[in-house]
C-alpha cells in the first residue's frame, strides 16, 4: 500500500490545550505521527510517495475562502492583539446572536470560525494542515489512477472541521476534501466511512444534503462523547441527501461485539450505496488504551476491521484521524492496514 506523509505535519504543535478550566498537555502532538512513521518504515508497506501540491482551489471548494484566509493569517493576528503561544477562543454567536456578520475584531471572529475552546491555534497550523489537505489528495491521486489503496500520514485530523469552523484539533477537512475531489475527476458515488471515537460532525454536515457522498460513522454517543451536538442516530441526511447519512453512536465503554455489529451494519449499507470509492477516517482512538475515549479496540480488532474493509473490494483511502494513546497509534494503524493488505492480496483486482 502506498503512503503519503505530511512532512510538514510537526509545524502544529501546541504545548497545551483547554480542558476543564485549566491548560493541560496537548493530546494532538507531533509524537502520534512520529510513532506512526517509525511503525510503518518498520513494515513492509509502502513505497512513500511525496506530497504534490494541489493549490488551494479544492480546499475552497469544501470550505469557505473567508475561513480559510482567516486560519491562515489568526496566529499572527493574535499576537499583534497581545496574545501568548496558542490562540484560543473565548466567545461565540450561539442563538440569538448573528453570525452573518463578520466582525473587525480578531476575538470576535475567532469565535465566529470555530467551535470549542479545545483546539490550539499555532503559528504552524495552517502550513500543518495546508499540506495535510495535499497530502492526502496526493494519497486520492494514487487512488483514481488505479492503486488498490492509499494511506495518508498526517495530523492535525480533519473530520470535526465544517466548512468555516475549526474544532476538535481540526482545521481542514481532509476526508470532505478527498471525497468533493473525487467527485470533481467524476467519481459518482463516494462514500466516507468515519471509524474514528468521535462523530465526525464536520463531514456530515458538509454533505447533509447530498447523495453523492454517503457518509457513514461509528462513534461514541454524543449525549455523552464530543462533539456532542451532532452525532444521533435519527441524523439521515436532509432533502436531496436524505437516507445518504448513517449514525451508530454506541454508549461510552461499548464492548467489542457492539463495536462490530454496528461496524458490519454500516458495512452493508456502504455496500448497497455501490460507491465507486471509499474514504475511511481511520481515527484509532478506539483503543482500548485510549486517554480520552471509551471504546475497547485492540490490535486484534483493527487488523479485522482492515481485513473487513478489504472484503469490500473497493478502491480504499484511509486518512489518519484520531488516536491520542501516543506509543500504541503506529501499533494500532499497521493493524489496521496490514489486515486489510493480507485480505487484498488474496482478491482480484478491483
Ligand atoms: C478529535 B478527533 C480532552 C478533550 C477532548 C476534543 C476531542 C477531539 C477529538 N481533553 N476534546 O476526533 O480524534
Ligand atoms: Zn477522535
């Protein structure tokens, strides 16, 4: 399988985040793709492929060009404002208060483009993310011209990122990117299989309103888990794109059978869409050894779940998403792609 790496992915790298009213470690550090790296130069996957830039025109045709220019320039803007080492928000236009309105102040549009006060701002987050968007459409190229399969190394993750709002540690959404880029070369039917802890909000809310995209997700119920407003069960898409989405949020501590009986019902829905393409937001936060999830996954369980997605026999992307349970993510990722590997290499061609 050949990968492509975001070299450029250490750029972003906070020292603290907000959780709980005091500043704590960062969980979404450089050192999660370093051990990745280090798992798969140890393997017998590859060869790397190297990034090429695309430009900014797909990331423009997922995200607004006004939120884009904002997380460009934000980290400058907040230290001309007198702001320290990460920026982070402080207030927002929930309802009642508009949003129409782009406000002068840096504080106040900091607010109107994201979501939580959990995701760090750098003055490396947008070259980070930038070349993790080209990244990971180089990994979509190597896809459309024939590659059975691609994985794309890199951080900071995409799917909790809208199409003008940061949140969750995300600020492009690289799974929305790939999947409207796909499309644009004429793939007709793509589907986003997220399997990452947390609902990908991001994503599903991009294509709400679509058929084209079918996107599907496995999750912690957000009654309890982040992101917490989006991620139900009764979420089905809307209008055209109704019937184009699928939630199985599973409660906190869920065990591995639940993990999989819903895993093998997305997998048939995802089956009867007959995508030409399948993007899969490979968060493996659902280790059981995870510091902030509550799922119980272990490197047996992704080695089948890569072996189930090769079953699918469809031409397969996998973006790195989540997984905080630093020393065990390269681990857990080879898992998965290794089983998927020795599952595709018994298949014809596809
Ligand atoms: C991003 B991805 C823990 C707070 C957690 C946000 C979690 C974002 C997860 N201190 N806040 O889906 O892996
Ligand atoms: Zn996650």
């Amino acid at each position: 399988m050949k990968i492509v790496y975001n070299e450029r992915h250490a750029q972003h790298a906070a020292q603290k985040e907000f959780f709980r009213g005091q500043l704590v470690d960062a969980f979404e550090i450089p050192a999660r793709a370093d051990f990745v790296l280090q798992a798969l130069q140890a393997s017998e996957l590859g060869p790397f492929v190297p990034v090429v830039d695309h430009g900014r025109v797909p990331l423009e045709r997922v995200h607004a060009p006004a939120y884009l220019r904002f997380i460009e320039g934000a980290h400058a803007e907040w230290l001309a404002l007198g702001g320290q080492g990460e920026a982070f928000p402080a207030v927002w236009p929930i309802r009642s208060l508009r949003s129409d309105v782009e406000p002068k102040s840096f504080a106040a549009r900091m607010g109107l483009y994201s979501m939580d006060s959990g995701s760090p701002l750098t003055a490396g987050t947008w070259a980070a993310a930038y070349w993790g968007a080209q990244a990971s459409l180089t990994a979509l190229d190597l896809v459309l011209a024939g590659e059975r399969s691609a994985y794309c190394l890199t951080r900071p993750p995409g799917h909790h990122a809208g199409a003008d709002f940061f949140g969750g540690y995300c600020f492009i959404n690289n799974a929305a990117v790939t999947a409207q880029a796909a499309r644009d070369a004429g793939r007709q039917r793509v589907a986003i299989l997220d399997v990452d802890y947390h609902h990908g909000n991001g994503t599903q809310a991009i294509f709400y309103e679509r058929a084209d995209v079918f996107f599907l997700s496995i999750h912690g119920d957000p009654q309890t888990e982040y992101p917490f407003f989006l991620g139900h069960a009764d979420e089905r898409g809307a209008g055209a794109g109704e019937g184009f989405n699928a939630n199985y949020p599973l409660p906190a501590g869920a065990s591995n059978e639940q993990w999989f009986e819903a895993f093998e019902k997305a997998l048939v829905q995802l089956n009867a869409f007959a995508p030409e393409l399948l993007i899969v937001s490979l968060g493996v936060d659902t280790y059981g050894g995870d510091p902030i999830s509550h799922f119980r996954l272990d490197e047996p369980e992704f080695r089948r779940m890569g072996q189930s997605l090769a079953s699918l026999q469809l031409p397969t992307l996998f973006l790195q998403e989540g997984g905080y349970a630093t020393a065990a993510i390269g681990r857990n990722v080879l898992a998965v792609l290794a089983g998927f590997e020795t599952t595709a290499q018994g298949q014809p061609g596809v």
